[in-house]
C-alpha cells in the first residue's frame, strides 16, 4: 500500500483526494450563508451535503480506479505488478484497500470542513456531528461495492471503460439513490446504496418533521438493514470473484 501511495505523487489522484472535497465543502457553506437561522437548515445542509457527494461517488470511483491501472500499464504493460514475487491476491487486496482509504480519507476531509463552517462561518448551534459522522461512514460502506467494480474495470479494460461507468453510475445513483423513483427498488440497485444508506441519520436530525406514522429508530434500523446487507455481501463476493480473475490475469492485449 506504501508503494502504491507513492505511485500517485505528482498525479491527478492527489488532487481529487484533496482539492475536490474541499472545494465542494466550502461551496455548500457559501450557499446555506444565504439561508436564515431556522430549526431545520442543519438538515438542510445535511441532506445537501450527501445527497451530492455520495451521488457523485461513482465518478470518483471510476477516475481513482482508472489512473491506477494507466499506471500500472505505463510501467511495461502490467509488467511491474504482474512479475512480482509478493502474491498476486496481496497486490489486488492491496490496490483496493487504498481505494477505500482514500475515498474514506475524501470523504473525512469534506465532513469535517463542513462541520467547521457550520460551527464558525453559519454559526449553527447544537451541530449533530455524530450524525454527520453516522453518515459518512455509511456512505463509504455502500459504495465498497464501486471500488471492487472500478478496480476490476481499470485493469481489465482501461480508464475510458472505467470512467463511462462511473458516468453512467452517477445518472443511476442520482435518479434511483435521491428521488422518488427509486423507492421500491433502490436496495436491489448498488449505485443506490451510498446515496440511501448516508440519508439515513436524518431522521434524528433536529427540526425534521416526520409523519406520525414513522417512528425514527424502526425506520433507521430497517431501511439500514435493507441497504447494508447487500451492500456488504456483494463487496465480499465480488472481491472473492475479483482476486480470483487477478491471480489468472496475464494482462492486456498490446496492439501496436
């Protein structure tokens, strides 16, 4: 992992680690300061906030998980990862857990400067971090799923493949993930699950009002369920399925 971290100095990797999440960040606190001080705008900002970002997980997925196969076919064509002598499982498990850290990593720095802006630039009182924290988390936990795609995209077919889908993945997770068409299906939809799961701790948020049909804590607990169960057990499986296809992989076609 040491090694594939340096392998991204000097790249666009980096800069969509670091730069995006910050300046989407210092977007959103720009936009609510226009909002008057009521009961509800910390949901407001909270809905925004990952409705957007986990929408757009799919694109980052694809970008992070494409550079890192250009990368590995720069150097001899897959040459350098596949004449190793570390076991070819440790440098697939390997290239996906730093596509997990950094999205965990992009997705910590966006929170947390959000959080400061609402506590020292929207001046709003009683910030709920825990929930925000909640729905980071589970944000990153139901997009597992897109990295083990994207990683086996990168390295089987390119960036361009990876990237297409990861554009087709944002129109799917946007419409399914946070509007009213997905409402039945968007557990069976995993570009959907980021987007649903993140939403989840809303319901504590102070000033939101629900109908008195709905009691928070039962509809926390099984939407979340809904969403977690497949969320975790196709990650697992497809990674299963992804290292088993690495381990036999002996690289692309050069057609020169």
């Amino acid at each position: 992992m040491s090694s594939d971290w340096l392998k991204t100095k000097r790249t666009a990797v980096r800069l969509i680690i670091f730069a995006a999440p910050v300046a989407y960040a210092f977007l959103l606190i720009w936009y609510f300061g226009n909002y008057k001080q009521t009961p509800d705008l910390q949901s407001k900002i909270y809905e925004a906030f990952f409705q957007m970002r986990t929408a757009l997980l799919p694109v980052s997925a694809g970008l992070l998980a494409g550079f890192m196969g250009v990368q590995e076919e720069h150097a001899g064509n897959f040459n350098g990862i596949l004449g190793q002598t570390v076991p070819r499982a440790q440098v697939y498990i390997s290239k996906l857990l730093m596509l997990i850290l950094m999205t965990t990593a992009d997705m910590f720095i966006s929170t947390f400067i959000l959080l400061v802006g609402m506590e020292y630039v929207l001046h709003i009182s009683m910030i709920q971090v825990g929930l925000f924290v909640e729905g980071m988390l589970l944000a990153v936990t139901g997009s597992l799923f897109l990295y083990t795609f994207h990683l086996f995209l990168g390295f089987a077919y390119g960036l361009g493949a990876s990237i297409a889908a990861g554009g087709a993945g944002f129109l799917i997770a946007a419409i399914i993930g946070t509007t009213t068409v997905g409402d039945r299906i968007w557990q069976f939809v995993p570009w959907a699950w980021s987007v649903r799961l993140s939403q989840l701790p809303e319901v504590f948020m102070p000033g939101l009002q629900l109908p008195d049909s709905i009691i928070a804590s039962d509809y926390f607990t099984q939407l979340a369920v809904k969403g977690l169960v497949p969320a975790i057990a196709t990650f697992i499986l497809v990674t299963v399925c992804g290292t088993i296809w690495f381990f036999r992989w002996e690289g692309r076609k050069a057609y020169e």
